[in-house]
C-alpha cells in the first residue's frame, strides 16, 4: 500500500496494546459493532490506518489525549512514504517513533562523521552535546539527559540486538567539553567493542571519497515482519523516515562501503 509501512505498522502495534490494556478482544469491538474484525485486523497488523479510525478506537479504548493525539499524527504520518516532522520540544514527536523503533529494533547501523551515538555517550560527553541546538531550558536539558541514560541501559541490557557504528575520524578531532571528556569517550567506546554485538569502526583520517559523505544516518532492523527496516535522517529541528527497498538497500549499500573502509576503533589515535 502506498504511504508509510513503518508509521501503520507502529499505530497497529500501540492500538493492539491499548486494546488489551482496556481489557477488550477483538470479538468485543465487533460485538460493540465499532468495526468489522477484518478491518480491525487490517488496522492493527499495519494493513491500514484512517485518522478517523484511530480516533474511533481511541474513545471505545479510553485513551488518555495525549497519547490518543499522538495516535491520531501517526495516522497522519503513515499517509506518506517519506514524511518529514518538525519540533522544538525538549523531547519531540518525531523522536518519540525514532525511541519505540530502537527499542525494538534486531540491528542497529550508526554512521556519523563527527558524533558518537546517543547510546554510547558518556554522561560528560553528552551534557556537552546537548544544548548545542539551542535549546537552554534546563528542564528539557534533564530531560534529555536522563532519556540518554535510559536508552543506553535499554541498549546494553539486550543481547540479542547487534549494533554497528562508523565514526568519521572529526568524532575525535572536536572537542567536546574537554580533552579529558573526549578521551574518556574514546576509552568508554573502545570497552564498549569488546562487548558481544557490538561493532565500533572509525574512517581512517586519510580515507578516500565515501557515500557517507552525503548524509549521517541510522539504518534499523526488525525481527520478523510487522516493522520494515526504516533509514533515519536526523536534522536540527526534524528527521526523515525512509523505508521501502529502494532508499534501504542505497543506505544498507552505503554503510557496508563504510565498514569496508573503516578499521576497529582500537586501532584509530
């Protein structure tokens, strides 16, 4: 079907759990003659996803408004095939389907020419990346400290998740806090590489002409088939999703010639 797979497949799996969380089975929605259960079927295996639908559901279920109106933009989103969302809040929505897909995701590949990942950032190295986007509310600062800490636990507490990262050798040559922050992040990746899944890589500073050249982006995988492997585009103020074979495979084909390029992060100083 046209538009989003990873958005209809999102707002299927959070109604799916609504349902359940309001104690209802399928027969009872079509009991309550709400809907037909093969259109609720469609709408919670990610085969549709109607505005209108979704709000429907979100009364019968009780859900709380803002997470009903949260519902009701992934409905929104999941008309597009590459939608773009915009957002200053200190976490924003775009985010907050970027964090569901990471929690669930089997394999995660990371590619930044000068930024460790969110994940694998120490807490010195982080506070002195967050901010750098303008925001200077110290409420939203916490609130992106603690979200750090939290998806790095989340991360590491797996070990059925494989996660491979390649830095540009700029991920290094910042400075970001102090030498001695940067020095402690570049220690804290290289202990992180001896663990099981993961893979840290750094681009040697004398490296040829790359496809990471043109963008920094994130590349997701999902076990079985309800979530489609999505390519993550962050920006200052949004992100983009890209899913369908055409834009994953030009990305999963970018970050192998990345990793062929590339040499463990040991080696790099």
């Amino acid at each position: 079907m046209p538009g989003s797979q990873l958005a209809r497949s999102e707002l299927g799996l959070r109604l799916e759990a609504a349902r359940k969380k309001a104690g209802k089975t399928q027969s009872d929605i079509a009991e309550a003659k709400i809907f037909g259960l093969t259109k609720l079927r469609e709408i919670e295996t990610g085969v549709r996803a109607e505005p209108g639908d979704v709000w429907t559901l979100c009364r019968f279920y009780e859900v709380e408004p803002d997470e009903a109106k949260e519902l009701i933009h992934l409905a929104d989103m999941a008309k597009l095939e590459a939608f773009w969302e915009d957002s200053r809040d200190a976490v924003p929505g775009w985010f907050e389907l970027y964090l569901a897909c990471e929690r669930q995701c089997s394999k995660l590949s990371y590619w930044h020419p000068e930024l460790a990942p969110g994940v694998f950032q120490t807490a010195a190295y982080a506070e002195s990346v967050v901010g750098t986007d303008g925001t200077r509310d110290p409420g939203a600062i916490r609130t992106r400290l603690r979200l750090r800490d939290e998806r790095q636990r989340a991360m590491l507490e797996r070990d059925d998740r494989v996660v491979q990262v390649v830095l540009g050798p700029g991920a290094f040559e910042l400075e970001l806090g102090s030498s001695k922050t940067m020095a402690a992040q570049h220690q804290a990746l290289c202990e992180l590489n001896q663990r099981p899944g993961i893979d840290i890589r750094v681009l040697p500073r004398r490296s040829p002409a790359h496809p990471g050249m043109s963008a920094r982006f994130s590349l997701l995988d999902f076990h079985g088939d309800r979530r489609p492997s999505v390519v993550y585009l962050e920006a200052l103020t949004g992100a983009r999703y890209l899913e369908g074979q055409r834009h994953v495979s030009a990305y999963r084909e970018a970050f192998s010639n990345l990793c062929r390029l590339s040499i463990p992060i040991e080696e790099f100083a």
